[in-house]
C-alpha cells in the first residue's frame, strides 16, 4: 500500500544528510495515511457526541491521523450547534452544510469528494454501525483492498417484518443485477482512495451506492459484524416510509434491465396463448361443427395485448440504451498495467476516463 500523505518538509532528503534524528521522524509522518470518515446526516444531534466520542477513542489505538466529515443534510434540530461545540474540543471535526435537503446518498458524495484522505469510510450517525469495527476495516485495506464492504450478520432493534422484507428485497436485486451486489451489505464502507476518485467522477441522479461501489471493481474485501440497534431517536428509514420502497426501486433500475426484458418475454408468451387459444377455437369449425366464439373473442383480445405489451417492451431496451449512455459511466476501469505507460490502455474521451490504473508492475 502506498500512501501519499505528507507532513515532512519537502527537503527531507538534505534533513536526512544533516539530522539523522530529523530525517527518522520526518520519514515516520510520510508513512502516517489520513483517513476520513464521512457521516451524512439530517437530525441527530443525540447521537452527535456519543458518535465523536467513540471516533476519537477508536482512532487513539490506530497509527492514522483522521478527520471527520459531518455532511449535514438541511437538518431542523440543534445537530449544527452540537457540531460546532464538538469542533471547538477537537478540530478534526469538520463539517459541510447542503444547501437544501438533498438525500443520504448526495450526501454521502458531497463528503467523498471533499475528503481529504488515503482512505475513506462512510457510515451512518445513528451508531447502528460501531465504529469500532473501523480497525478491521483499515486491516483489509493495508492489505490491498480498495473496497471494502461490510455485511451484517445480525441486525439488533429492528423487528422481524422488516428484516424479512429488507432480505427479501437485497435478494430480489442481487439476482436480477447485471453484478454481484453483496446481500445484507449496508452503507458502511471503506473505500481507497482510487476507488473515491473513480466514484465522484460518476454523475448519475439517485445514485445507488451499494451497487455503484461493487460495480467499480478492483479489490474487494469483506468483513461481517453485527449491527447494533439505534442508540437514540427514530429511524429514517421506518418499512411504511417512502425511503425504503425508492431504495428498493433504485437498486432494481440501476444495474438491471430485467423488468423491461420481462415485458418482450410476457409479450412472446402471450401471443402463444393467442395462437394456441385461436386453434382450440376454430379446431370444431374445421371438422365441421360451429365456432367457439367465446375462445376466439379470447384469442384476438390476448394478441392484441400480447403485440401492445411487445411494443411497450421494444421501445423500453431502445430507452435503455439511451439511458445507459445518458448515465455516461465508463466503459471499462483499469486495474493495474504490465509494460504500459500510465496513460496507455484507458479511454480516449476525457469525459470518460477511468484514471483507475495500479502502480505498474
């Protein structure tokens, strides 16, 4: 893992030729990553100092500096002022106010692309997701990963509806997606640095970053842990909410086409049904008794549904097309290079570089 954090002077070498005290010290601070937490929230100010205090008191047994990155989502509580106070007791705290209520996933993007550091976790302010998992976190990074999901074992202080229903739902996408996206894997990442860069040029509405995050590829890692239950207030995310259903949706249209492949496939099985129900119509004309009526009235009405359905189906693959090039992801990411220049291998469109190369080998 090579880090690029510095905070030696820049004449470190000559301060090695003349202070071999100095130069130990200033090559000990090169080696030292920066890691951000990034935290959007709207309405926590309970859970504000709780949340730093265990940040700070996880990052004391770590050899990292950090900075925390409070991305404040047009909250209408005290959360601000608590901020603030927090800030004044340790100036790693640091915050970003939107400008209006934009989401959980804008702000999360907000705070990765004003983060700072070697690596960067995102979680939630709510403590359902401990901080000191962070440590195994940072460990499968040092080991090479650029992405690394966490998967919840357990999920305390939530009732069972709704964790069958989230299972459900987490299923229901990872088989219809285009990628593997991890099942019960949540909003509790670690992310490189070139991982950050990659996810911020995305400029996609309503991103999904449980699924965007897998489908950049390069190193992914794993690490399971059990989900606490929320230290204090009300969720935001309740099963009789709109957050939930328009998570759910957004997962099944952002890495999945299978609705609209499901309309051209209800459309063929349709106009079968027609045929065969025309042929059991007419079959006691042709061998001289009267027409079933009934069944052919069937038929007809069944293909004209079958040939509407099709057409729906056909011009939704030629909107997603549309709609994939709209998207304007990359068409592909590197991750590493043999016997090639660092800009040799990527895209030529500017708009569309993947800028995602490993140190050549």
């Amino acid at each position: 893992m090579a880090w690029t954090r510095h905070t030696g002077p820049r004449d470190s070498i000559s301060c090695c030729r003349s202070d071999t005290v100095r130069c130990f010290a200033t090559q000990t601070a090169m080696a030292i990553p920066l890691v951000s937490v990034v935290l959007s929230f709207r309405n926590e100010a309970e859970n504000i100092p709780t949340l730093v205090a265990r940040l700070v008191a996880m990052f004391a047994t770590q050899d990292v500096a950090y900075e925390l990155l409070f991305v404040n989502d047009a909250s209408t509580d005290h959360s601000v002022s608590v901020l603030l106070t927090e800030r004044q007791r340790n100036p790693r705290v640091k915050l970003l106010n939107m400008s209006r209520q934009f989401g959980v996933a804008e702000g999360v993007l907000a705070g990765l692309a004003a983060a700072s550091g070697d690596a960067v976790v995102y979680m939630d302010c709510d403590l359902q997701d401990p901080p000191e998992v962070i440590p195994r976190l940072l460990e499968r990074w040092r080991d090479g990963a650029d992405v690394v999901h966490t998967i919840r074992t357990r999920r305390h202080g939530e009732s069972a509806l709704k964790m069958t229903a989230t299972r459900l739902a987490y299923r229901i996408i990872q088989y219809s997606s285009a990628i593997q996206l991890p099942v019960d894997g949540g909003d509790f990442k670690l992310l490189s640095r070139r991982a950050v860069n990659q996810l911020v040029r995305l400029r996609e509405s309503d991103p999904y970053l449980r699924g965007l995050t897998v489908w950049l590829g390069l190193n992914q890692a794993f690490v399971p842990y059990e989900r606490a239950a929320r230290h204090a207030g009300q969720s935001h995310f309740p099963l009789i909410s709109r957050n939930p259903w328009k998570t759910f949706v957004l997962g099944m249209t952002s890495f999945s086409f299978v609705p609209i492949y499901a309309c051209v496939a209800l459309a063929g099985a349709g106009l079968v049904a027609s045929i065969v129900t025309m042929a059991v119509a007419v079959a006691p004309a042709i061998a001289g008794g009267p027409l079933n009526s009934g069944m052919a009235l069937i038929a007809v009405l069944t293909f004209f549904w079958a040939t509407t359905v099709g057409a729906i189906g056909i011009v939704g693959v030629y909107v997603a097309r549309v709609y994939k090039d709209v998207r304007a992801r990359p068409t592909y990411i590197l991750q590493s290079t043999v016997g090639l220049s660092e800009t040799e291998g990527r895209e030529d469109a500017p708009s569309r570089a993947t800028e995602a190369i490993a140190p050549r080998t």
